[in-house]
C-alpha cells in the first residue's frame, strides 16, 4: 500500500503483485506439437515468442514515475489479452495439466511472504487483472490533484482501477481460482470487492475537492461528501469480515474507518451550513452533534494514521465545534426551537458520481491474431452452426413477445383504458404532443405574459420615433445655418444649399416615418387581437393544464350501488394485465442473458461426444422459457376478454360517451387557443425584430448627417475665410481711390470709414488640420434596405445622398466655387466615425433609453405576417 497527499487529503495506492519468472514458450509449444502436428508447432513459433516476451515485460517490476507507470499498464493490458486467446485453447489447470510443467507463482500483495504456485491460467488472469488496478491507483496517487488536469486524471484513474477489480470479480475469475486450489486472500472475490469500494471512494473523493474548490453550494457539496462516507464504510466493513478481516494491517484499516467517519462528519457539516441559511437551528444543531460524535469515536480507534490526515479531521472537527457554538447561542437566544433527537432524523441524501469503468473494450481479444490457426476449423463450423440455431430462437421468441404487448397497446386504447379509470380517480392527463405545446406557450411566458411584450412594442416604437425626430432636428439646424450665412453674404456665399445634398437623406427619414406609422397601425391590430383573444386563450394559463379537462362523474343516482365494485374489478384485471406485461420483458431479459452466457467453444474444442448431440442437450436449455412465454401470451388474451366485458359495463355506469365528447370538445379548444397564441407571438416577435433593426438602420442615418454636418462646419468656416480676405481685399483697393478725391475735396481731418467688421466662424478649426471641405465625397451605400415589410407597397428603393444608380455616371449634385476643390476630405484620411471605427467619436446625446433586447438578425426583416391585417 503506499500513500500520497493530493490537496488535503490523503488517499492510498495499491502495490503490485510480484511474481516469478516463468517459461511460457516450452510448455506450449511441446502442448501444440502433441494434441496438433509440429508444422503447427513450427507456425505458431512467432505466437509463442509474442506470448513469452509479454510475460516477460510483466515480471519486470514497474517505476514510479507517471510514463512508466503508463506503460506498465498497456503491458498489462496486452499480456490479458493474450491470456484470453490463450485459456481457450491450451488446457492449463490442476485436474487438466495436459500442458506439463507450467506452474505459475505470485505472492501476496499485502503480505509478500505468503504466495501461491498454480497450475492455473486463472490464477495468472487474476493476478494480472490485480496488478492492472493495482497501476492505475498508482497513476491516480501520482496526479498532481490541485490542478483541474490532475483531479480528471485521478478520478478518472480510480474508476479504472475500481473497474479491474470489479471485471476480476464480476467475470469469475477470482471464483475459479478460489475453486482450483489454495490461493491468497488479495486475489478473493472478497478482496476484489473491498478494493473495488475503496477506489470509487477515493474518485468520489477528487469530485469532492473539485465541487469544494468550485464554491458549490453546501447542499450539493453535502450529498456528494456522503457518497464518499458510504463507498469508505462499504470497504470498512468487508475489512471487517472474514477473511480480510486478519490479512490487512491495523493502520489500513484504521485509515479507511476514520475517512469512512470524517466524511459522514464533513456531510453533516456542509448539510448544517444549507439548514442554517434556512434558519432551520434546531435541525443544524442536531446534524452537527451527530458528525461530531462520529469524529470522535473513530478518532478513538485511529492507530498510526498520517498525521495530514489527522490534520484535516481537527480541522473539520474546530469547524463544527464554532458552528455548533453559534447555532445553540442563536437558538438560545431567538429561535428557542426544540433540537430533535438524532433517532428522529432521517438519513443525509448522497449523490454518487463515479462509478467503474468497464474494461471490456481494453480488454477485447477479439481483434488479437494469437494462436488463430489452432483453432479447428470442424470446430468453428459448429460453433457457428449452434451460435444460428440460438439466434432463431431468440429472434421467434421475441417477436412473439413484441407482438403481445402490440395487441395490448391497441386493445386498451380502443377501450380508453387507463385514461377513464384515472379520470374518474382525478389523474386526468392530456395527450403527449397536446401537453407539449401547452408546457411550451407556459414556458414562454403564456397569454399572461404577452402584455409585456407588447409593452415592449410601444418602448421599442417610440424610441425610433424620438431617434427619428432628433435625425431630423440635425438636418434642420444645418440647413438654417447655412440659410443665415447665405442671408448675410449674398451671391458671394457658392455653397450649394443644405436641402439639394440632404434631399435623399430626407426621402429616407419620410420612408421611415411612414413606415413607423405603419408599424403602430400593426400593433393596434396585434393588441386588439390579444384583448379579443384573451379569453380563448386564457385556458393555457391554468396550471396545471389537467384542471381544465373535465372529469368523470359519478352517476347521480344509483339503482344498486355497484359502482365501487365495477371500477374495483376493473382496475384489478388492469394490475394483472400489467404483471404479465412486466413478466415479458423479464422473460425477454431471460433469453438475452442466457444466450450471452450460452458459450459452448470449450465444450466444442474438448471433442466429446457427436455435435448434434451437444446442440440438442444445450438448445434444451431454453426450453423452459418458451413455455413460459406461450404460457404468458394465452393468460393474456383471457384476460383482455375479461377486460372488455368489465369496461363495458363501467362505460354504461358512468356515461363515458358524454364524457369523451367534453373531453374531445375540451382538446380542441386548448388546440385552438395554443394556435391562436403562436400566431400572436409570432406577430409580436416579427415586430420586435422590425423596430429593433429599424433602429439601427436611423441611427446610421443619424451617424452619416453628423459626418455630413461636421463636414459642412469645416467648409463653413473655410468658406467664411476666403470672403474675408476678398472682402479685405476689395475694400483695400476702393480705400485708395476714394482717398485720392476726397483730398481734392474733402477737408483733410475728415476720415475714412472703416472696413466692415469680420464675421466670425461657428466653429474653430483645430490646428494643423487640412481646410480643404469634403461634403461632396461620395459616400457609400448604407448597409440596409427599407426598413419595412414589402407587403405594404413601399416605393422603389432610392440611391441615399443623390447616388445614380448601378452602372450610371454620377453627376456633381452642384456647382463648385472656384478656387476651391471641395470635393476632397476635410483632413488626410477622414471618413467620418461611421467609417473610421477605430477613432474614438463623440456619442451624440440622445434622452432615448436602449432597446431592452437585441435584434434577432440582419435588417432587413425577413418577409412575414406582420403587417397583414390581424
């Protein structure tokens, strides 16, 4: 046993058995040459080497570090399979040693001065199957467990340890070693069983450091640390029993009892923790004295365990004992409720996460070429003849079953039973695919929940209309800029005017406006088709929806008062109806596994006897189970009989034809309101996802004017500068020429007038930054179409900003001023933010909350109902 410390706790690997060496490839080869021909002797040579040298890689003993651990285990591994080609083929057992002087010698793993020598291949099964758990509890002791990698690899590792020590006790094989002679305690079902326990406790154990690392709650962490108690009690009380209970050393055994108590303790604890946040005192209280009480006793009976392990336990131990502290001071104090004695408590629930991996796959020989030619070929013929005669029986027999239970399932839906005697008892329950849709419209919120979506619609309406509004107010406020500026300089001012380059930027924000006019007449027809609905609808609110469907009534008035014994009888006939139907599919479970437990190969290899008399004596076997399945379906169809006479007459005590007709009229009605509600929703959902792309659609409208009108500020000013300076200059020129005849006439104190003052830009320009305007750069298609359904007959979709159409030359929207090419950016490399998404723009404010949700996909909305009249 060896024993590591992963995270906080200590968990214990399994050492190997060692063995002696063993000549394998005389024996078989002298075995072959004897009961087949030295030719085949002679072609099994590179077999036989194969199988030698695998021995040989097994007696070799193993390292500790992980990659040789690794490949000591595929070793293993291959040396199993080879022992299955082998079993079969070559007689290796005391009272059958026609392989002479082949004995094969292990020693006990727990006690190496014990072993055992046998002429057994089951003796060299079981050991190998026992030193391959023995490995991967090693891989599972050598993971480092405080890394996510670690603790899979170790849970993993202990499942497939546990898995080989269940495969060495489930599959016989430590049965029939028992039964060949005197063998060691290690390699007992027994033993198998134990260690099987103690591996899935130590896998349980790494899930319970993961969900403690993960900060799970304390009631899932509680359960999973309780199946982790119960797998170390299982393997504490096989310890305890002959004959392990004499084998092992007192410091294993003491190490499993005081896990087996510290993680009852630490269940009790973490289950204490989820009561407390219920404020449920008394039973914390309780819970807490029991764990630590079970400490207690068990830490009595620790003798020479890990002092880690110790260490944990008093810590556990100091928790509980401050909780406990608290809670009776909180109980004392407010709660004052009565602590109930421990008798009174029910057991803590467990949630068991691991169990053992099956090794059938690793283990399947099937695919391995050993020894393949010394098989007889008579042999396998026969094997396949047997194996076909067993498969027609199975495959009769079962159909024959499959068929039964058909004609029940018709039968009793013809005579709508169960569903009339649970509607009479109250367990009225719909059809599958009917309840489906309702469970699917409550999840989703149910006509009770369309009103908030609808307030959804008219949050989502008026923010386009807000965010359309302030589109529109940008546009204005430029164009009345520009108004102003033209006013005050007249002809001078060459600037094309702010409506001839917004003219189809305006087109677009009257289509969306129309389009918003449309959308709110389409919620009008969507509310006013919930209100008219509602009632219809109503019913899918009702839970459960079985309280909707009527019942079945007992008569009013009764002449003889049979009624109790008529339902009595029936519903008894349907209990034995129902035991045959669960004795078929055991019978059906019957055949399956008898058939893979059928193996008749040693029999066919062994030679005694004719073949046809083996098939007849071993076919024999499944006699007894046809009977009963003839058996089974004629008591069936007595009953069934029985069954209709007994329904027939409840139908007529309890006028089931009324019923069914409400029950039918009921169906459809939840059908129709299910339907109703779907068509609602879906006009709803059609709606969101209008608003929500239209949305985006003005808010890149909005985004395209901020550019143009930034663009148009830049032009302004420059603009505003160059009829500065022409005005300066002109003013100039008429200055010196008026001075010349004023000095002939005009009395010399007599002065000029001064130049007009300069009008100053609305903007200033940043420094270092190119003035050359770019409004007329032509700008890109936006992303989208019309932002609305094509059922409502939208005109043609427009190029924005004036674009001609595909393969059409574009004209300039207007006349440039001379000197000046304003057709460039305003500075190198400016597109606006709506184009350079890597420069920080200032967000244009806007009081419009955001869309509670997102939109479903791209705009344009696809076609749909949404805009068809409700």
């Amino acid at each position: 046993m060896a024993s590591a410390a992963g995270s906080s706790n200590v968990m214990l690997a399994i050492h190997e058995k060692k063995t002696t060496p063993t000549d394998l490839y005389r024996p078989l080869r002298l075995y072959i040459a004897s009961a087949y021909s030295e030719r085949e002797a002679a072609a099994a040579d590179d077999d036989l080497s194969a199988v030698r040298d695998l021995r040989a890689a097994v007696e070799q003993p193993s390292l500790p570090d992980p990659s040789s651990l690794e490949q000591r285990r595929d070793a293993l591994l291959a040396y199993a399979r080879a022992l299955a080609l082998v079993e079969p083929r070559f007689p290796i057992s005391p009272d059958r040693a026609h392989v002479h002087s082949l004995t094969f010698t292990w020693h006990d793993a727990f006690k190496g001065n014990k072993k055992c020598a046998l002429a057994s291949i089951h003796l060299e099964k079981a050991a190998v199957l026992f030193n391959l758990g023995a490995v991967y509890s090693q891989i599972a002791l050598a993971a480092d467990r405080s890394t996510d990698v670690g603790i899979r690899t170790a849970c993993g590792a202990f499942q497939s340890a546990a898995g080989a020590f269940a495969w060495l006790r489930e599959s016989g094989v430590a049965a029939k070693v028992v039964a060949a002679g005197a063998t060691t305690v290690d390699v007992t079902p027994e033993c198998a069983g134990m260690l099987e326990k103690l591996m899935l406790a130590q896998a349980q154990e790494c899930f319970f450091e993961k969900v403690i690392a993960g900060g799970k709650p304390p009631a899932l962490c509680s359960k999973v640390a309780r199946q982790v108690g119960i797998f170390y009690e299982e393997a504490y009380a096989a310890l305890s029993a002959p004959p392990l209970s004499q084998h092992f050393d007192k410091t294993w055994v003491s190490h499993v009892q005081l896990k087996a108590a510290q993680f009852y303790a630490d269940a009790c604890y973490r289950y204490s923790l989820d009561l407390h946040e219920k404020e449920e005192i008394a039973e914390e209280i309780a819970r807490l004295k029991i764990g630590m009480s079970a400490l207690a006793d068990a830490k009595k009976a620790a003798k020479g365990v890990a002092a880690q392990l110790l260490d944990s336990v008093n810590k556990l131990e100091s928790n509980m004992k401050t909780n406990l502290e608290r809670a009776m001071k909180e109980n004392d104090r407010v709660y004052l409720m009565r602590v109930p004695a421990a008798g009174s408590l029910g057991a803590l629930p467990a949630a068991s996460l691991v169990k053992p991996t099956s090794l059938a796959e690793v283990l399947d020989a099937s695919k391995e070429r050993l020894f393949s030619s010394l098989v007889p070929d008579g042999s396998m013929k026969a094997l396949s003849k047997y194996t076909e005669m067993v498969d027609n029986i199975i495959r009769t027999q079962a159909e024959k079953l499959q068929q039964a239970s058909e004609i029940t399932r018709v039968r009793l839906k013809e005579m709508d039973l169960p569903d009339s005697i649970l509607s009479l008892e109250g367990s009225i329950t719909l059809p599958v695919d009917l309840k489906e849709d309702v469970e699917a419209v409550q999840i989703s919120g149910g006509p009770a929940g369309l009103e908030s979506e609808l307030q959804q619609l008219r949050d989502l309406r008026r923010v386009n209309q807000e965010l359309l509004v302030q589109t529109e107010e940008l546009l204005q406020k430029e164009a009345n800029e520009d108004a102003q500026f033209r006013t005050q300089f007249g002809s001078r001012w060459t600037r094309p005017q702010s409506s001839t380059l917004t003219k189809n930027i305006q087109d677009r924000l009257n289509l969306f406006a129309a389009n918003l006019k449309k959308a709110a007449d389409s919620d009008s027809l969507i509310e006013r088709g919930v209100k008219e609905s509602y009632p219809l609808m109503s019913i899918l609110d009702k839970r459960p929806i079985e309280s909707a469907l009527p019942s079945i009534s007992r008569p009013i008035m009764s002449l003889d008062g049979n009624e109790d014994a008529i339902v009595g009888a029936l519903k008894q006939s349907l209990r034995q109806l129902e035991f045959l139907g669960a004795q078929r599919a055991g019978l059906e479970d019957m055949l399956k596994e008898m058939k893979r437990k059928d193996d008749i190969l040693p029999k066919l290899m062994a030679g005694v006897g004719s073949h046809d008399d083996l098939f007849k004596k071993e076919i024999a076997k499944y006699d007894s189970i046809c009977a009963e399945i003839a058996d089974n379906i004629v008591a069936q169809e007595q009953l069934l009989l029985q069954i209709q006479a007994q329904n027939e007459q409840f139908a007529t005590v309890f006028n089931l034809e009324d019923y069914k007709a409400a029950r039918e009229r009921c169906y459809k009605q939840i059908a129709a309101a299910v339907a109703k509600y779907r068509e609602i929703k879906k006009n709803i959902n059609e709606g969101l996802n209008f608003y929500v792309t239209l949305q985006e659609a003005i808010g890149k409208i909005k985004q395209q004017c901020s550019d143009f009108i930034m663009t148009r500020n830049i032009q302004c000013r420059e603009m505003i500068e160059d009829v500065q300076r022409k005005l300066a200059g002109f003013n100039f020129s008429s200055s010196s020429h008026s001075s010349m005849q004023r000095n002939a006439s005009v009395p010399p104190d007599q002065s000029s007038p001064s130049p007009p003052p300069h009008a100053q830009a609305p903007y200033a320009a940043p420094p270092g930054v190119d003035s050359r305007p770019g409004y007329s750069q032509p700008e890109p298609r936006p992303a989208y179409s019309q932002p609305y359904p094509p059922s409502y007959g939208a005109p043609p979709q427009q190029p924005p900003y004036g674009a001609p159409p595909p393969g059409q030359y574009q004209q300039p929207p207007h006349q440039l001023a001379p000197g000046h090419d304003y057709s460039q950016p305003a500075y190198p490399g400016w597109r606006g933010p709506y184009y350079n998404a890597h420069q920080p723009q200032p967000q244009q404010p806007g009081p419009y909350p955001q869309p509670p949700y997102n939109a479903p996909g791209a705009y344009p909305p696809h076609q749909s109902n949404y805009y068809r009249p409700q």
